[in-house]
C-alpha cells in the first residue's frame, strides 16, 4: 500500500503591509477580527476559539488572547501597521488592544464605533383598562 502524503500550505505573504483590526466586546464575549484596508476579512478569532466556555470568555483575559493569536497570523502575513475599530461595552475591550500593540503590530489608529440608539427605543403601547 502506497502511503498517503500530506500537502502542507504554505502562509501566503501578501503585498500589502496596513490593515484594520476590529474588536466586538459585547458582555457574553470578545469577537476579534483582522481584515485589510478594503475590508475584507483575512482571520479572526474570539474568547470562545481560544478555549473558555460560558461567562469566562467575557474576560479581559479572554480577549487579550483573541488578540495576540490574530496578530501573530497578521504578523505571519507580513502586517506591519493596523488601526484598530472598537464596537461594544463589553470588558475586553482595552486589554485587546493592548495585545495587539505588544505582539509586534504598530497600532495607528484607535476608533470607538459602538452603535448608539439616537431616538432609544419604542416605548411600550399605552395601557387600556
């Protein structure tokens, strides 16, 4: 029997060196993605890929872990600088972009897009008796 070899992938280096690092902290988890400068999603990982389950992937922690395993594949990609967009109230929000900063990427920009509701939300019908 002939024996099976395995095709191993090669990591693409890409021709650009900038990209956009985006955080969603909500209160359940830490979504971290890593796109490049069109937007296009390139790898990502969150509080629950690394390892935790349930209210531990809410953790500064948790996040902080999220981030450094992204930018190391952005590292590995050949990403030099990114800007980095945070959405969401949740608490992984600053020690993700602190391990995106000390894993060797150069954080250029910091944006706080988190979604406010301008007008709130519709208030409930009036009661009939």
């Amino acid at each position: 029997m002939a024996k099976k070899t395995r095709i191993k992938k090669k990591r693409v280096r890409l021709s650009f060196d900038e990209g956009i690092v985006f955080v969603h902290s909500s209160f359940n988890n830490t979504i971290v993605s890593l796109a490049d400068r069109s937007g296009n999603i390139l790898t990502w990982s969150s509080g629950g890929r690394v390892g935790y389950k349930g209210s531990r992937k809410a953790t500064p922690f948790a996040a902080q872990l999220a981030a450094t395993e992204v930018s190391k594949t952005g590292l590995e990609m050949g990403l030099t600088r990114v800007g980095v967009i945070v959405r969401g109230p949740g608490s992984g929000r600053e020690s993700a972009i602190r391990a995106v900063n000390a894993s060797g990427l150069k954080v250029t920009m910091i944006k706080d897009a988190t979604p406010i509701p301008h007008n709130g939300c519709r208030p409930p019908k009036t009661r009939r008796i």
